[in-house]
C-alpha cells in the first residue's frame, strides 16, 4: 500500500507555539484553510482510494477540501491524533517543555516506548494507535490511503516504522504545515519511506534541527 502521511494546515496554536494535542484543538488561520485548498493540487497524481483523518478538528478541516475534488469520505479516527502532551499541554512549544516533549516523542522511535508522557501517553500506546489505523486502512484493500495527521506523530511514526528513516533523519526535518511523507509496504513487511516533503528520502538533505512547530533545537536538547 501506498500511504501519504499529511500534517494539518496552520493553527492559531501554531501561530502562538503552544503544545496543542487535546480533543478538539484550535482552529485552522487564513493561511491554514488557503494551505488545505491547495491540497487537491499537490496531490493531484495520486490515485488515492481512502482518506483519514484524526479527531482533532484541525486534521477533518484539512482533509475537506481533497474529500471534496475526489468524493471521498473522510474516516474519523482517534488514532492517528498528536501525541498526547498531558502535563505539558498548551505550554511554549518553542521553550523549554517543547523540547522536552520532543525528547521524549523521539526517545519512543529509538524505541523507548515504556516511557511516558508526564500526565500522558507512553510510547507504547501511541504507536499502537497509529498502527491501528494504518492497519484499518492496509485491511481495505486501499491501494493508496492519506491520512491528515500532526507533526510530530508523523515524524514519530515514520521514525519508528519505516526501515530507512531513523530518529536522527526525523529529528531534522520539521514538517511544515500541509507536508506530506509518502511511504509504501504494508504493516506485516515493513514500510519504506518514498519522500519527505518532496525530496527523495535517500538524497534529502537536512537544512535544520527541529523541535516543535519548526524551532531549532540546541545541540544538548536533540533526542
């Protein structure tokens, strides 16, 4: 299957650099509804059978406007929601517990998925729950799924997941808002990532080191 990751349009959280993961989140700015129009173009050559999006109304408002030119459905699913920040929750996401919720996003794709959020998820559950719905929509017989999800859950899953992305190449490379990885396999083989952002995986070079919503991180605050 062919599986097209897709980080919501920009929200006022974004614009203010808070930690936004609970249900239901901000909204989508000027610029984040102009960003999802632009979806159906981007993704104009692909053949895409299924189209998910997460509970957070952000993704769901992203995902209408490719619902719309391809009459799809949009499927609702918890799973493939941010990363519970629990304790850390609306604070600076370009300060201090940013990056501390960073570190912790990326120690669980290095595959220490027995810690935990403070006041929140462990890495075990939230790959769980991305493997979940990624399975869901393997099991359809979808030939190619896009999904609407956030950026650190896909940079997360990607990194845990995907045999030629690692923790050091996801850490690097910051989604923008409406950046798109592409991977294809299935959950029992595998998966390879295709393109980050519209660069090949295996030639992309990184350009900067990012922390939430696009903030650099200092050398003592990488994973």
């Amino acid at each position: 299957m062919r599986l097209i990751l897709i980080r919501h349009g920009q929200t006022t959280a974004n614009v203010a650099f808070r930690l936004d993961t609970a249900i239901p989140g901000a909204e989508l700015t000027d610029l984040g509804r102009r960003q999802a129009a632009a979806l159906p173009e981007a993704l104009a050559d692909e053949d895409i059978d299924a189209l998910y999006a997460s509970t957070l109304v952000r993704t769901q408002h992203t995902a209408a406007p490719l619902a719309a030119a391809r009459g799809l459905d949009v499927h609702i699913r918890d799973g493939i929601r941010e990363l519970t920040a629990g304790d850390l929750e609306m604070l600076p996401g370009d300060q201090e517990p940013g990056h501390e919720y960073m570190r912790i996003v990326f120690a669980w794709a290095a595959g220490d998925t027995e810690l935990r959020m403070p006041g929140g998820e462990s890495g075990a559950e939230a790959l769980a729950r991305y493997d979940a719905v990624v399975a869901e929509a393997a099991d359809s017989g979808a030939r190619t799924a896009a999904m609407v999800s956030h950026g650190a859950a896909i940079r997360m899953w990607t990194s845990a997941r995907a045999g030629n992305v690692d923790v050091d190449f996801a850490a690097a490379r910051p989604l923008d808002n409406t950046g798109i990885v592409i991977l294809e396999g299935a959950p029992a083989d595998g998966w390879k990532a295709l393109s980050w952002e519209g660069a090949l995986v295996e030639t992309a070079a990184p350009d900067t080191d990012g922390g939430p919503a696009g903030q650099p991180l200092d050398e003592d605050q990488k994973p």
